[in-house]
C-alpha cells in the first residue's frame, strides 16, 4: 500500500463512509476512501515499526506490522454505532472511531 495524502477527503466525506459502511451498502467510492484513510496512515506505521527494529536489534524480540482489515474496520463501525453518538446527535462515521483510539 503507497502512502497517500490524509487531506484527499474533508472530515464530512470520512464521515459519511463511515456510515455507508455500518449501513452495510459502501459504494466504490466509500471503498476509495477508506483505502486512502489506511494508505495515509501507512507512513507513520512504518516510521514507528522501523523505530522499534532498531531498538530491539540484538534482542528475541520480533515486531511487525500490518492495517487493519476492511471487514475489522466494518465491525469496529458497527461496534462505535451501538455505544457512541458525536456531539451533534448523530453518528460520526469513521472519525468517531479514530477519535476514540486516541
């Protein structure tokens, strides 16, 4: 997966992905930007798996890395939808889910 730009998409289109794919009809387009939502992640993955190598070089431990599933990200979404509104009194799709991992 190539790194892509975190801004390609405003906050109301991740939003309303996050939707379509808890609805369980996510078009190709939703299916784009969750891809590029990974793919902008992917930098700062593999900056940190790098770091953690370097650091346990010499030792047993083993460290890897990889993005979560598409069909992880749906239940997640789905779990998110059944325990959690955004301030608006609605539910906030893809953010609302990153926003609770932070």
């Amino acid at each position: 997966m190539a790194f892509a730009d975190p801004t390609a998409y405003s906050k109301t289109q991740i939003n309303r992905t996050g939707d379509e794919i808890r609805g369980n009809a996510p078009s190709d387009t939703s299916l784009n930007i969750v891809n590029n939502w990974r793919a902008s992640h992917a930098y700062i993955l593999n900056t940190f798996q790098a770091m953690l190598r370097n650091r346990t070089r010499g030792t047993k431990i083993a460290v890897a890395q990889r993005h979560k599933r598409m069909r992880t990200i749906a239940a997640k979404l789905e779990q998110v939808s059944a325990n959690a509104t955004c301030p608006h009194g609605r539910h906030c799709g893809l953010s609302a889910y990153i926003s609770r991992l932070q």
